[in-house]
C-alpha cells in the first residue's frame, strides 16, 4: 500500500507513533501482545518497518565498524589469523548491536579503496593490516572517524592494540641462535611477487610494518647471521609453498625458512615433505601466530592473542567504559618439533 508510514500503523492500532517505533528499535519496553498486535498489523498494511537510512540521518550513528584491510576479501574467511581476530571484534560488536563492514583495500587500485572509505556509512574503524601511509588512513581522519590500528603508533594520539613485533621476533632469533643457525631465509607476504614468481627483497622493500619490525627483532638476536628475505606473494600457503620451492631448489640452500606467519611456514613445510625433508632435522622451520594448525603439524611458532586482540579492538572503539587507548599484548615462543640443531655442513 502506497504512502503507509509509522503514523498510519500507529493509528490504525490506536497507539502513538513512538510505540510504533518502539515495537521495532525497543522491544522490551512493550507487552509481547501488544508489539506483535503492532506487528501484524503492520504486515497487513504493507508497512516494512523504519527507514534504516532515515534513521541514521536522524541519530547520526550508522550502526557499523568498518574493518579495512589489504587483501582480497575472500582473505577475511579463509586465514586462520583473520578469522579469529574478527571472531573476537565480531563478540563485542555483538554486545553493542553493531555491524561489521568488510572493506578490502586493493593494492592495485589505491584510488577506487580510498574513495570506497570517504563514502562508507561507518561509526568507527578497525585497521587491520593497513600499511602505513596509505590514503585510506587520512581520509579517516579528515572525517574524524574514531579508528583503532593493529600496528603500534609512536604519537600519543592513536590507538592501537598490537605486540612487541621486535621482541617477539627476538625471542624466535635467540633460540635459533642458540641452535647454531647462521643462514636463514624469512618468507614475507609482498605484493610484488603475488601470482608470479617469488622474489628477493631488501628490508626497504618488504612494504609492512609488522614484518620489518618481526626482520629487525630477528636481526637483533642474530647478529651474526645471513638473513635473506623471499615472497611468494600474499599472505598465504600457497605463496609459503612458493616461496620455500625457490629456497629449496637452489644451490644456496639455508639452515632455518621463518615464515612470518603460520600460513607462510606450513606452506614451506609442505614444500619440504615434498622434497623428503624433516623439518627440525634436515632443516628448521619456524612461524609467527600460534594459528591452530600449528601445534597438530609440530610448528615451532611466536603464540599472540589473536581472537583477545579483536576483542581488545572492538572494547576501544565501542565501550564506553573502556578509557586506555593503546594497549600492548604479550606473546610467547612455543618450541615444538619443526625447530633443531643447525645440520653440519
């Protein structure tokens, strides 16, 4: 029915507007009788509810978190880190009847993912894996929208919820070092070699936060080792899979393969079976996260709170009661069978 609005239900009930409303946005202020009295009739009048729009013009408050990140978008349903991250915010956006908005920022067309950010009906945003100085950031500051960054900031304004990138990776570099490991390979997420061949990099040209500080922390417990630095692309098994392949198969072949995150290492550790090498004897083999699947394949690893970060992040952004803005997380070295004495050569 043409022009049905929140006044005609409400009149044809016999009751104000704002119990109307109410039967939508506060259901347990009404009766259950009477809210679904308001209910049916409002299906018999072909009245859909409140406009979802008008009523965020109206508050000022879309009722959304926005969680930027650059990868694909399929990358927030399949990586074991990002599922549980965004488990954990998902908890407290749930607390807080809030959304979570999905924007994946290409690293191809910079321009289309910032213009998607200066027109997103956000409240607040999550910078999940964002490298710094991309448009994306200002543009949520030039709209003054609350952020909170998984990468530790130096000004005292920001608010972040991270680890200790150089220590955690030193405690990996320490135990290596204790090993005997003097030449190691560090597979990173780059775009450059994603769905080409793996690359070599310099520490200037790895392009992320998290992995130049996880190199440095590693460097600062080895000083005397030789640490190469190779992507097989993105973020992935298949790019750890690539990127050990070309480590494996040359002539320079190295003692220790740290993949910087879980997915990287199980990757090279299935290109080292296929080669019929153990890892932890022939060669040791190393990752960064804790995912679940590390511990069933024997993954020595670096343990964060992966799922309490995002909840950390969601407390932040959404409760009001929650006054730190900068929160550092703690990690772990979880030693596990993938790791051994640097074979003699």
């Amino acid at each position: 029915m043409a022009g049905v609005t929140l006044k005609t239900v409400a009149k044809a009930v016999g009751v104000s507007p704002s119990t109307v409303s109410n039967a939508y946005n506060k259901p347990d202020q009404l009766s259950t009788t009477l809210r679904e009295r308001i209910l049916a009739t409002a299906r018999e009048l072909g009245y859909a509810g409140p406009d979802a729009s008008a009523r965020a013009l109206r508050s000022g408050k879309a009722g959304a978190v926005g969680v930027l990140f650059t990868d694909k978008l399929a990358y927030a349903f399949s990586d074991p880190y990002a599922v549980g991250f965004l488990a954990g915010l998902a908890e407290v956006a749930e607390e807080f009847a809030t959304s979570l908005l999905l924007m994946p920022l290409s690293s191809t067309d910079i321009a289309g993912g910032s213009n998607a950010v200066q027109q997103a009906a956000i409240d607040a945003a999550a910078i999940f894996c964002v490298p710094g100085g991309h448009p994306a950031l200002d543009i949520l500051a030039n709209r003054g929208i609350p952020a909170v960054s998984t990468d530790r900031g130096d000004h005292p304004d920001l608010s972040w919820v991270a680890i200790d990138e150089v220590e955690a990776a030193a405690q990996l570099g320490e135990h290596l070092a204790r090993l005997g490991h003097r030449d190691v390979v560090v597979l990173v997420d780059n775009a450059e070699a994603a769905g080409g061949r793996p690359v070599e990099l310099t520490l200037d040209e790895v392009g992320y936060t998290d992995c130049e500080l996880r190199i440095r922390g590693l460097q600062k417990t080895m000083p005397d080792a030789r640490l190469r630095i190779v992507s097989g692309g993105h973020n992935a098994f298949a790019s750890g899979v690539r990127g050990a392949e070309y480590v494996l198969d040359s002539q320079d072949r190295p003692t220790a393969i740290v993949g910087l995150s879980d997915v990287q290492a199980l990757g090279a550790m299935e290109a080292m079976k296929v080669r019929g090498l153990t890892p932890g004897r022939d060669l040791t083999l190393a990752g960064f996260d804790d995912i679940p699947a590390a511990e069933a394949a024997g993954l020595t690893t670096v343990r964060q709170p992966i799922k309490d970060k995002g909840r950390a992040v969601g407390r932040i952004l959404l409760d009001p009661s929650t006054t730190e803005r900068q929160l550092l997380m703690p990690t772990q070295l979880i030693v596990r069978s993938s790791s051994g004495p640097a074979p003699k050569r």
